[in-house]
DNA sequence: CGTGGTTTTGAGCCCGTTCAAGTATCGTGG
DNA sequence: CCACGATACTTGAACGGGCTCAAAACCACG
C-alpha cells in the first residue's frame, strides 16, 4: 500500500533528524509521508528556475546543489550550496530567487506549498524549524558576503577550503584527511567572485607552500589547517 | 494604566500593518504590547553586537540601521540596512551574527525572545510573517551576494542608488526627486565591497554624464533613471 | 573664524583579470 | 582496453580597474 510506503521512507530517512521534517512526531510519519515525493536528478541537472513561480519547497536527503544567478553576459554567481537535511527554493513574491542545479547526483523529498501550508498548521514546530533553519542560511549568505566584499583571493580560497572541511566533518563520517570536492574550479570561482586562473593558481600556491597537496585535481587534502587559517583572514 | 499605554501604543503603530505584528488581531494588541519595550536610540550607538548572546528581536518603528561585520584589522563590511517595519537581530547557534549599529535616530520595538515566543504560540501567523520577511532578508542577501562578486565599481553605486530609490518610494512618501542618503560615503563603500575614494570617484563621473546632480554630498538626484539603470548591468 | 571630520581629486602601483597556449582528465565508442 | 575528442585544469605574459597614499576642498559645529 502506498500509504505504507510513504510512512516506511521517511521512517528509513537517514537525514530526518537533521531536517525540518523533526518537526513531525513518528507517530505522524504517514502524513509527512504523503506531502511529499521523492525525486531523484543527475548531476547538472538543473532543478528550479530563478524567476519561475515558486510551487514546492525541495529537502535533500543526499547530494549536493548549487544556487546561482546569472546575468545575460554570462557573468555567473553562485550564492550558496545545499547539502543534506538542508532545504532550497525559498520563494519571494511567489517566485524562485535563484536558479538551483545538482552538483552530484541527489535525492530530494518536494513538498508542493499548500500541503506544506496544511501540514505545517497541524505541526506548528515545522514552522519554527524553518525559521531556524533561514537563520543559518541568512548567518551563511552573511559570512559570503563578507568574504567577496572584503578578502583577498588567498584569503577566499583558504576560507573555501577550511568552510567545506568543517562541512564535510559535521555532514558525514570525515572519510579521512583528504576531500573531494563535488565543484569544478569554475564553480569555485563563481561561488568566490573569481576567475578559474586565479583559483587555480592560489591553489597551486598554497600547495607549494605545503599547506595542501593536490591529487586529481578534485581530490585535495589540507596538509596544515593551522597555517590555512592564518592564511583565510580568520 | 500600563496596559491601556501598551494597547494605544501598539493601535496607533505607523508600522504595524508592515511587520510582523500584522499577525496579532486587533483585540489582542494589549498582549502585543505588553510583550515588547519601545527603545530609542541616537545616530551612531550601537544596538547589538556580533557575537553577544542572542537574547531578543527588534522590529524597527521608526529610522534606519546597518548591520556589520569586521575585522581585526580594520576591514569592515556591511551586510546589509534595515528600514522600518523590518526586524534584526537574527540568531545563530544562540549569538547574534552582525553587529547592528543606528545610522539616523531610530525608535525600536524590542521583543524578549521568551515573551516573542509564548506570543507565536498564541498567534501561529506570527511565525509565518517572520518566514516570509526572512526569504525576503535572504534574497536581499542574494542581491548583494551577486552585487560583491560580479558587478563593476559603476555597476555597483548605480545599483545601489537604484536600490535605494526604490527603498523610499515603497516605504514612505517619495518626498521629491531629490533623495537624501543616511549613510556616509565610508559606509556606501563598506556596503559595496569598495573604498571612499572610489565610491566619490564614481559618483562625480555619474554627475558629469548628468545621470545624477549631488548638492551638499548626502542628497543626490536621480536624473535619467534610465541610462542608471543601464549603468547598473541589470 | 578656527577645528575636526567628511568628501573630493590626483598620481602611481598592485592584485586579479584577460587572452592565449599547453596539459591533464574523463567519458565514449570502436 | 585503448584511442579519441571534449572538457577541465594549469601556466604564462601583459593589461587595467580599483586600491593606496597624499593633499586639497568642503562642511558642520562650537
């Protein structure tokens, strides 16, 4: 029965604890179940559409995605990442306010707005969840803009490294001491407010000053967070 | 009597209907009142700070705030302004993440976090306004994200100017054409990720090409909206 | 009418960009 | 499994937008 199987996913979600949907006792598993589906999308697949009216908030249960502006010159910028237990597609005045893609492939559960509205009414601690979790995303946007107003190149580089670390930590299990980074250099860069050359050329810096080592480009290990830190404008 | 105070207070708010407390019915605006203190402060004090302990909320009645961070060495970058009907004072993991200091006299109503929130038991919609203005607050945080990393100096002080023009024709009545800046050309360059000198720079070139005139530094006169609009990059 | 702060203007420099080439990496089909 | 093409990444040389440093002009306030 469907009903069944919406109550065994999100019973099963490895990321429940860690997302709004706490808000929903497990007694209650069902209803939460039947507000929202599961959809899965390929990498640079691109989700929701900056300035298309806003129809469902999404919640990642895994992957990760980029938010992003663009202009018609091409100039592009990268206003935040999503990861796991997070949400995207906040809406204002009824439209989405950045387009989102999947960087890896991801699974997100979406919740169309009226049965979030309904569900929310019976649940009132979704609401403060949400809250909560805009607060973050507002404290996140704050540290970005501090980073492209007011660092150096040097600077934003080592505070990617140091930021998606500290991400990486808190998400999962921390693999081991190397990452792998799910953004290409140009990612990289349109997130920092750089070009790819500049990004890639800090980076080999720092490598050669032994703070991290490179291997396969996408695979980085931070070789001396301490001198990292020192090096990211604190 | 207090309670009659608190209730002619909040009934005779010039703001209510544009911030959060819209959600109080008119009946219940003696517990409105009863749960905030109207604070006054002068140009230039400073309300909260970065980092303090996130103890309550500001919804602004009157004036307008920047909100900041800096560093050690001086850097400082402003996150973004707050106009009234607008709240601050976000928390994050407990702490307030911005300093938020007056930039003209400001009157400002502060709710407890405690008495705000027994208040949102009582009126769910509470938490709903405070949802929608913070989406509102992020995509502000999105313009400036995009504004940081990817526009020119010219692009930049136009588009602020736009910003700002549009900012007093929503909130009160546009007085005329010409519009005077609260804030000093330091804290336009701290918003705009620049320096003084380039901000005057660009604003004297804007001036030759009579896309603007600039009588007495702080009051400035939009001109030819259109070619700013097209200095602005979109 | 001075005094301190803000704004403007000027000259020179530097960080990050642009343009261009060369190298590594990955996915695909033979 | 390898050859191939496409995409991503690195490296180099030269340019330029915005910064730095410095001084002059302007303004508000006593």
């Amino acid at each position: 029965m469907q009903l069944m199987e919406a109550y065994a996913a999100c019973m099963a979600c490895p990321v429940r604890s860690n997302s709004f949907c706490d808000a929903v006792p497990m007694s209650d598993l069902d209803s939460l179940g039947k507000a929202r589906r599961l959809i899965r999308f390929n990498r640079r697949q691109t989700i929701v559409c900056e300035g298309a009216p806003a129809t469902a908030l999404f919640s990642i249960v895994s992957g990760v995605v980029k938010l992003y502006r663009s202009l018609a010159d091409g100039r592009t910028q990268i206003t935040g990442f999503r990861f796991p237990g997070e949400f995207f597609a906040a809406p204002h005045s009824g439209r989405y306010t950045t387009t989102v893609e999947a960087l890896t492939s991801v699974e997100a559960c979406c919740f169309p707005r009226s049965r979030l509205n309904r569900l929310s009414q019976r649940f009132p601690e979704i609401q403060t969840n949400l809250i909560e979790m805009n607060h973050q995303h507002l404290a996140a946007a704050e540290n970005q803009i501090f980073l492209l107003g007011r660092k150096t190149a040097r600077e934003k580089v080592a505070s990617f490294l140091l930021w998606y670390r500290e991400k990486l930590d808190q998400e999962k299990i921390s693999e081991d001491r190397r990452m792998s980074l799910p953004m290409t250099r140009t990612e990289v860069a349109d997130f920092l407010g750089l070009t790819t050359e500049t990004v890639s050329r800090v980076l080999t810096g720092l490598a050669r000053e032994k703070m991290l080592a490179i291997d396969k480009s996408h695979s980085i290990t931070l070789l001396d967070v301490a001198s990292l830190r020192r090096a990211s404008g604190l």
